[in-house]
C-alpha cells in the first residue's frame, strides 16, 4: 500500500511522519528513532507520550516505542538500555513491498566514535510500516564485523490506556516470569491474566507470539517474529511519582508490552543478519 512521508517537527525534535490513504498516522523521531505518536484509522492515538519527556539531546524519550540495543536495562556494562535511543539515525527512505504488505519507512544507525564503548562494526535499521488498522515495527541488525558478537534488544513499547484498573493482558497466562520488582525472582505460570495491581515489571522468557491487551471495550492485539521474550511494565504510583519524566499519576494512561530478547543475547557471526518485529492490531 502507498505510503506518504513528510518531514514535521515534534517539540524541536526533526520528524518524518507517515500516512496511508485511509487516514491512519505516524510519527518517529530522528533522535532514536523512535516512533512518538500512532494512530489507525479513524484517528485515534494508541501510543503514550508522557507529557514530561524530555527534549534534551542525547536524553532518552520517555513514551512512545524506544529503540533498546544492544543492552536492556542494567544487564551489562553500558549505559542502561544501550546507546541506540540516545543516538541521531538517518531516514534512509521508503521501502516499497509487493501485494497487499504495506510500504516500510526505513532509518538507520551505525557504528561511529558515538558507539565506542560496545566495540563492534554494525549496522541498524528500523522498518517502520503502516496500514490503516495496523503499525509494524521491525528493527533489523547486521554484523558488520569480523567476529562474533552478541546482544540484548526491545521495543519498548508504551501502550495509551483509558482506565488502567480495568486493563488485562492475555495471552501470558501458562507462561512463567522473572519478576524485575522482586529481584528477579523466578516466579510459576499465574493462570491468569495480567492484571496491573501496583509496581509490576516482568520479563516472560519464550513467551507466546500473540498476545491481546483489553481495555474496556477496546482490544489490541500485539504479535511478534523474532523477538523471543515480553516484558510487561507499570511503576505504579509510587514509583511514577519519583521519575522526574513521568510524574505523580502518570502510570494510570499507560502500560508497556515489549517485545525482546533479553534473557539470552542474540550471538550474530559476521555478515550475519537479524531481525525483531513487534506487530500492533487495533480492534
């Protein structure tokens, strides 16, 4: 499907913004690229933004879908998260498919003085498509060095909820958990699903490729290729309310549902390709 894609500005930050015949949008931003604002056809945002992110350079954005590589969180010896959020990528153009698949907006990252402390040659892409109903995120990796490495990526992905007490998450219910709030404890299969009940942050190792968040009468419906594990996130109040780009009430418009590969680095030989891809279905 044909893709149109200008060139906007978010809050000082340089953006391309995507948009299909049929009225759905998006929005990513140069610094990180990092989609910012999605909405599907009739328009209608799915993604959160909070309204205290900072704009600074070289910060971190908080809401919308951050690039995580080649490090989640705090596991291993870079800044938290990795680099790649914090970086300028490259709008490198549209990515024209055949048949129905719809067009991909594509950016890119490299290797450079700004990525010195993970010492391997690599290249990065982020394929952003758009349909009316659907947003596609894949993030692509090629080894571009002469040995081996390794590493851990996400997609962050902050989800705009309206009544966050109501919200469930299926699909993860015979899948046991490491709980990130409890140090890491290793937790069994809750049979349930997810419900957000205070500070809730797990990571769901080999998870199940589909998984469906309810809202009230709303469903979204979140798959994923590539990508092995989830990571589902709420602060709760206490903490929202001691992060300084968040703010006191600010965990009540939002989940995050992450497609990763966290628990086991992903080892790329060189010439190698990888790719990740998190799907999101509005109902």
């Amino acid at each position: 499907m044909p893709l149109t894609v200008e060139p906007v500005q978010r809050n000082g930050h340089p953006c391309m913004r995507l948009s299909d015949p049929e009225g759905a949008s998006a929005d990513i931003s140069l610094h990180g690229a990092h989609v910012l604002s999605w909405k599907p056809a009739p328009a209608r945002e799915c993604l959160y933004l909070s309204p205290n992110a900072s704009q600074a350079p070289g910060a971190a954005i908080r809401g919308g879908i951050p690039v995580i590589f080649p490090q989640f969180a705090g596991r291993g010896p870079l800044v938290k998260h990795g680099f790649a959020r914090l970086l300028e990528w490259h709008f490198i153009g549209v990515e024209p498919t055949s048949g129905s698949d719809p067009d991909a907006a594509v950016f890119e990252l490299g290797d450079s003085t700004r990525t010195e402390a993970w010492p391997h040659r690599f290249r990065a892409r982020l394929h952003v498509a758009l349909a009316p109903a659907t947003l596609e995120v894949g993030l692509e990796l090629l080894n571009r060095d002469e040995s081996t490495f390794g590493f851990t990526a996400a997609l962050h992905t902050y989800l705009r909820v309206a009544r966050l007490a109501g919200v469930e998450l299926h699909g993860l219910e015979g899948t046991p958990y490491e709980d990130s709030a409890r140090s890491s404890a290793r937790m069994p299969a809750s049979a349930a699903p997810v419900r957000f009940e205070g500070e809730l942050d797990r990571i769901y190792p080999q998870s199940p490729r589909v998984l469906s968040l309810h809202d009230g009468e709303r469903v979204l419906q979140i798959e994923s290729d590539g990508f092995r594990d989830a990571i589902v996130w709420n602060p709760g109040a206490t903490l929202a309310a001691s992060i300084g780009d968040l703010g006191a009430g600010e965990h009540l418009r939002f989940v995050c549902v992450e497609s990763g590969t966290v628990i086991e680095p992903v080892q790329l030989a060189p010439g190698e390709r990888w790719l990740g891809v998190q799907r999101l279905r509005a109902g």
